[in-house]
C-alpha cells in the first residue's frame, strides 16, 4: 500500500498535475520522508514512500536544482542509492568530477543555502 502510494504521489509530480503551493508542500513532503532513517519501523517506511515517490519524477530534478541539494546532504542517500546521487548531481549541473555546481556557486558568493530555506517551499519563488 505504501508502495503504491508513493508511486502515485511521484506520479502526480511527474505529470505536473500539481503546481505552485502544491507542488512546493508535495516536494517538501517527499524531501523529510527521504531524511528518515531506513529501517523496519515507520521511519522506514517514510524512507521508502520517499525512494519509491522520488523514483516517479527524478527526470523533473533538473527543475529543482536547490531541492537536489537538499537531497545530496542526505547522508544514508550516500551509500544507500549511489545511482540516484550520481542522477541529484547531474541534475545540479555537475559533470563526473563534480565541476560546474550552481548550487556550491551560490554558497561560495555568500548565498544561504540551506534545508530551513525549504520551509518556504511552496511560495510562487520556489520550487
């Protein structure tokens, strides 16, 4: 049932059925369920709603490159799913030795980047 369920909340990003103030809680929701730690108990379970929703739209992260920040500072995202980091960095921009970041580009220029920025996900700015 869970799986089923990300699927489908994936899905109605993928597809663009939600947008602007949506869209942004959608992304949001998706983002902390991703942080939980894996395992057997109801994080875990977050954890992979998360996985099995990102799955549906990860050919839209180019679209997002601050949201993919976000999920490259996962750590369990490291050695779990070294497949979909390689993906989160190519839709930062990045190349294969990690050149090119817009994201380190505007930190590097004094720009705050960071996981409580996303809590004003949602607003017409941003996702």
């Amino acid at each position: 049932e869970l799986r089923i369920t990300g699927i489908l909340f994936g899905m109605l990003i993928q597809k663009g059925l939600v947008s602007s103030i949506t869209l942004g809680i959608a992304l949001r929701y998706v983002l902390e369920a991703l942080s939980k730690p894996p395992g057997q108990d109801a994080d875990g379970k977050m954890f992979r709603f998360g996985m099995f929703a990102l799955e549906q739209f990860k050919n839209r992260l180019s679209e997002w490159p601050q949201y993919c920040y976000h999920i490259a500072q996962i750590p369990h995202i490291h050695f779990l799913r070294a497949d979909l980091l390689r993906e989160v960095d190519r839709s930062m921009g990045q190349d294969e030795t990690g050149n090119s970041n817009p994201i380190a580009d505007l930190q590097s220029a004094g720009t705050s980047v960071s996981y409580t920025s996303l809590k004003g996900l949602g607003s017409e700015s941003m996702p």
